[in-house]
C-alpha cells in the first residue's frame, strides 16, 4: 500500500471566512474539522429554529416572482451555472478539504452537478410546459395537466457527497419554480456555501436559496414545518424520522437512503475490466457512498482466482491526501465513520473471517485513514453481513448458480444498487429485473445509472422512496393540477329525459365508443 501527503495549508483563510460569513445563524458556533488531519478546519455559526423560520420567509418572499419568470430565463441560469460548476477547482478544494476524499472523487462531484444543470437545462420545458390529455368523453371533454412548482423545499443533505447528493436536488427544485432551504452537514458546509454563490452569478435570485446548518435534533421539525416538500439523502434512522414528520403535515417526501449493495460475477466475466472496477465500486470516496458494493458474489469456478486478484489490485492501490491526482484513496471523513469501519473488521475477524487484504488503520497517514479491505469467509452472525458499513470494506462470497446468486442478493433489507458481470447481457438482463433493487448496472458498479439523468432513479425497500433524476424526480417538485372544459354534450339530462333514460343512452354511448376505441 503506497501513499501520497502533499504538506501544505488545507484552504486560504480568507476564503473559509467569507464562506462561513454567509451563514447568519444566531445558535452556537461550532468548529469544524479537516479529516486529513484533524485539525480545526473553520467555525460555523448554527442555525436555531427561528433563523429556519426565517429562511423560509426569505426564500419564499423571492419564489412568487421567481416562479413567473419564463422557464426559458430559468433554463439559462443552469446553462450558465453548467460552466462555472464543471471541475472547479476551488470548490475540489473545499470538498476534498471538507471530507478527506481524493481528487478525481471530488471531481466527480463537479461534474455530476454540472451534468445535472445541464439535462434539466435543456429538458425542464418538455416536461413542465402544460399537456393536452384524452378527456373522458372524445371532443366533448378537454382537459390540459397543468405543473405548479411546489413552493418550498427543503433539502437535507449528508457530508459524504456534499454537492452531488444535495446540489442535485436543489437543482430541479429551483427550476421548477421553487424555493429551497438547504441544510448541508455542518462537516462539509463550505463547498455547498460555494455552490450557491457560483449560481447567484449565473444570475439565480440571491434570496431564493437559503442555507441553514445545525444539528437535526435542533432545526429538524424547522425544516419539516416550513416546507412545502423536503428531499432528505441520508441514513436509514433519520430518513424516518423525517419521513413520519413529512407524513404528519402531508407534504410529499423524496427519501434518498442507504444500501447493502450486491455485484454477481458470473464465470464469463473479463476479469481484467471487473477487477478495477470492483475495487472503485468498493472504495469510491472511502466506500462512502450509498451506492458502493458492498457484498461481491462470485461464481464458484472463478472465486479463488478473482479473490486473488483483487486482493492484489487492492494492495497497490494508493492512499493519500493533497489537492492533487496523484492518489486513490483519501481518507475517511468523521470519527464515528472510522469506528464503525474498525468495528465491523474486528468483528468479522473475530468470527472466523479472513482478511485477504488491508484491515487496519493507518495513523501514519492522518486520523481517519483505514486501508481498503478485502474480507472472505463472513458468516450471517458478522455485523458486515447485514449492516451498511459506509466504508472502504468489501466482503467476497461465492456461489453455485443463478438462483443461488438471485437470493443473495435479494437477501438484505436495502434495495438501492447492483451489478452484474457476464458477457451474456441477454441473462443480464433477465437477472437484473427479479434483483429488488432501484438501479442495476450491467458490467459496471454504478456509474452507468448514476450519470444517466434521464432515467429516475431511487431506492427500494429500506432505501427510500421517491426518484431524483428524469422527468420523475423534476415533477416530484411540483403540484400538478388537471382543467377540464366540456363542450356540446351536457351530463344533465334535458328537459323530459328521465335518469334511467339517460344511464341507457350513457350505455350506448360507452358501448360506441369502445368499439371505435375512442375509450
């Protein structure tokens, strides 16, 4: 395992300063950390629920007139803010600053934003101008499908991925016409804080998006109260809680949880593209993301070679830290995430599991740092079996035959994401609609769903509800309203028709009309 250390000051301290300044809460101030280091990082005033209250007054005093500016001016906000966002090196900065990622994944995060601007740019007409739909009775009935941008959303986000996982839902929620309070994770404020300004000068209203930080114990139900839909990416015990509270006040909910993800590597598999992309799929951002595949199933005739092999691409793999592209792997981001990881090692350990690679910490390199590992022989009594460990550890198993590896994978709680490895994508294909999840990715870990934003995409079962992407997840943000006009035929009978009279003219008509396939 080789390293990389670039020892220099994280960020300017004028730029912390001015970012941290736009945060106007009135709660305590609290510090926040570089994971590189552990080193005090910049302070950030809270916010209190009052200061919540008024964010939304704010953003909801610029979203009327916001809202009746033509779509076209909105769209050139995003075509604009396309430019600004894409690999922006000051916002890498603050992300891999904030989080202790390495470079290409904050890049990353750029580019899904900017990518994410660009589609609802030049697709937000198609899908939000009003729709002529067939009326109950051809000619007579008109009716048009109106969309009305919700009003306010409020948007909670992780610190994981901190502009793509909340960015990329204050985006259709902006240019469908909405207001947005934003509450990113107080670890990771800043590069969200830049994010905002970078679209204030593609020329969003300055009041319309709002940022508030603090802890959800404190603003929680703030957030929820004032809100006219929320979008929350996060942990499963959390996304209930505000699930219930949305559900109290019946205002909608897009519920971005985590996952437990499966990869099938059937016997055909090119073991030389599977490998690396095994390895990225795993330990993406510390395997810090919900989409990172967790449990890798591997056909038996191949599972030792495959072991082999990714134990050894594993180990060359190179941590470090730096505002550069000369490392793989950064390191993790807070303490209870590099406890959990640590936990869920020793505990497969202790339970007869074998590490194949990595396994422990590096203090060496920073205090967060945990070697990408590659765990076999993890029993159903490991706590890595089940839970979501939200870290660079992948556990390999192997098995028989297709219905053995259609129930493993389905054997979890969590149906976010899958792959599949096989050059037979006519199996692929029949494999991946009975696996339960919300996306699956043939030949590829994640990616391949992840940046196709016209496909809506989203979780099932214990990973959440709702869809962020495509015309699914842009309408998620709006109201949607039906006007119907009647012209000729009255549902009134005339004068000297009886009802039973009119129920057997109604029948014939129906009868007509289905045998012209008018209905």
């Amino acid at each position: 395992m080789t390293i990389s250390i670039s020892r220099k000051p994280l960020l300017p301290e004028g730029l912390t300063r001015q970012l941290a300044a736009q945060l106007t809460g009135t709660g305590p101030t609290v510090t926040a950390y570089a994971p590189w280091t552990g080193e005090p990082l910049v302070d950030v005033a809270t916010s209190t629920p009052a200061d919540v209250a008024a964010a939304f007054a704010k953003a909801r005093g610029a979203q009327a007139r916001w809202a009746a500016t033509s779509l076209a001016e909105r769209a050139k906000v995003f075509t604009r803010y396309y430019k600004l966002v894409l690999h922006n090196k000051k916002l890498m900065d603050l992300i891999q600053a904030q989080t202790g990622k390495a470079r290409f994944t904050a890049f990353e995060e750029t580019i899904d934003v900017a990518g994410m601007a660009l589609y609802y740019a030049r697709n937000a007409k198609a899908y939000l101008s009003p729709r002529s739909r067939k009326g109950g009775i051809p000619f007579a009935t008109r009716v048009t499908e109106l969309r009305h941008p919700k009003g306010v959303v409020a948007v909670i986000s992780p610190f994981n991925y901190p502009i793509s996982d909340g960015i990329c839902d204050v985006i259709p929620a902006l240019i469908a016409g909405n207001g947005v309070v934003f509450k990113p994770d107080t670890q990771t404020a800043l590069a969200p804080l830049l994010a905002r300004e970078l679209l204030i000068k593609a020329g969003l209203p300055a009041g319309l998006w709002q940022i508030v930080v603090g802890e959800p114990g404190d603003i929680g139900q703030a957030l929820i109260d004032g809100a006219d839909h929320v979008c929350f990416t996060g942990g499963n015990e959390a996304g209930k809680k505000i699930a219930e509270a949305a559900a109290r006040r019946l205002i909608g909910a897009t519920m971005q949880l985590g996952g437990k993800n499966p990869m099938l590597v059937f016997p055909d598999a090119d073991l030389d593209k599977v490998i690396p992309a095994a390895a990225r799929a795993g330990f993406v951002s510390g395997g810090q993301m919900c989409l990172c595949s967790e449990r890798i199933y591997v056909h038996q005739s191949i599972y030792q070679t495959f072991v082999e092999k990714l134990a050894a691409h594993t180990r060359e793999l190179k941590l470090g830290q730096g505002f550069d592209f000369e490392y793989d792997l950064g390191s993790l981001s807070h303490q209870r995430q590099f406890d959990k990881v640590a936990r869920h090692v020793d505990d497969a350990v202790a339970k007869g599991a074998r590490v194949e690679a990595g396994g422990r910490a590096r203090p060496d390199l920073g205090p967060y740092f945990y070697e990408p590992t590659v765990l076999t022989g993890v029993t159903p009594a490991c706590e890595i079996a089940t839970e979501e460990t939200f870290g660079p550890v992948v556990s390999v198993y192997p098995f028989t035959d297709e219905d053995e590896a259609l129930k493993l994978a389905n054997a979890t709680e969590y149906g976010l994401n899958a792959s599949i490895w096989t050059k037979d994508l006519g199996k692929a294909h029949r494999l991946a609609a009975q696996i339960k999840s919300g996306a699956v990715n043939i030949n590829e870990g994640y990616v391949s769903t992840h940046i196709s934003y016209d496909a809506p995409m989203g979780g099932r079962k214990a990973s959440g509800y709702g869809r962020r992407h495509g015309e699914q997840g842009l309408l998620s943000m709006c109201d949607v309203q039906i006007v119907a006009s009647q012209h000729g035929i009255s549902f009134d009978p005339k004068p000297g028709v009886t009802h039973e009279q009119l129920a057997n003219q109604n029948t014939r008509i129906y009868q007509i009309m289905k045998a012209l396939r008018l209905k």
